[in-house]
C-alpha cells in the first residue's frame, strides 16, 4: 500500500501548516511499516517503550532535583531571614541605648547654640 499525500482537511497536516513535506518527515511513510515483518515490528515498538521508560526514569530525577533545589533555595532565605530578625532582636537593646546617647548629645549641641546666640557679637 503506498503512501499517500494528506488531504488537506487532515486536522493533523493543517497543523504543519499545509506542507506535505514536513507531513512526511514527521510521520515517515507507511510504506516502510507495512512492508516490516511482525518479529522486527515488535522488537523496535519494545526498544521504543524501553527508551520512553528510560527517559521517563531521567525526567522524574530531574524533576526530584529541581523540587530539592527549590525548596533548600527557600530553606536558605528563611534561615537568612529568620538570623537577620533575630540579631535585630538580640541588638536592639544596645541600639536604644546609643540612639539615647546620640540624642542626648543632639540636645546638649542645640543648648549650646542657644547660649551661643545669647553671647554679644
């Protein structure tokens, strides 16, 4: 049986835009499936599904890698996160204390500009 050109109504064949030739690229032609015999048919159907089996082996891998990835990525900001409020928290004490000092000589320098003021020129 030889293969035959698509019609052009073949939802498949106006999904390629219409081009025979990337039709027949893309699905070969069926001469070269009819003419196999049925032992050979089925030894590449089964290298086929051990290949997909095998490539799903690496994707689900990969995909277990990038959700371990991910999750360390958030692991790595909470800890950073969670160390940057607590050393806010333990040094805050100390903070007060020298903004209290620097406010106490911010008052200390606004008096002497008042007794500066009040001086003859």
């Amino acid at each position: 049986m030889p293969a035959t050109a698509p019609d052009e109504n073949y939802p498949v064949f106006r999904a390629f835009g219409g081009h025979r030739f990337l039709f027949l690229i893309f699905y070969g032609s069926s001469d070269i499936i009819d003419s196999m015999p049925d032992e050979e048919l089925k030894q590449l159907l089964q290298k086929n599904l051990e290949t997909s089996q095998e490539s799903l082996e690496i994707l689900k891998k990969m995909n277990r890698a990038r959700m371990i990835g991910n999750t360390l990525v958030f692991l790595k900001w909470a800890i950073i996160i969670g160390l940057s409020y607590g050393a806010y928290y333990f040094i805050e004490p100390y903070l007060k204390v020298i903004t209290g000092g620097l406010d106490t000589i911010n008052s200390g320098m606004e008096q002497v500009k008042d007794i500066q003021n009040l001086l003859p020129r």
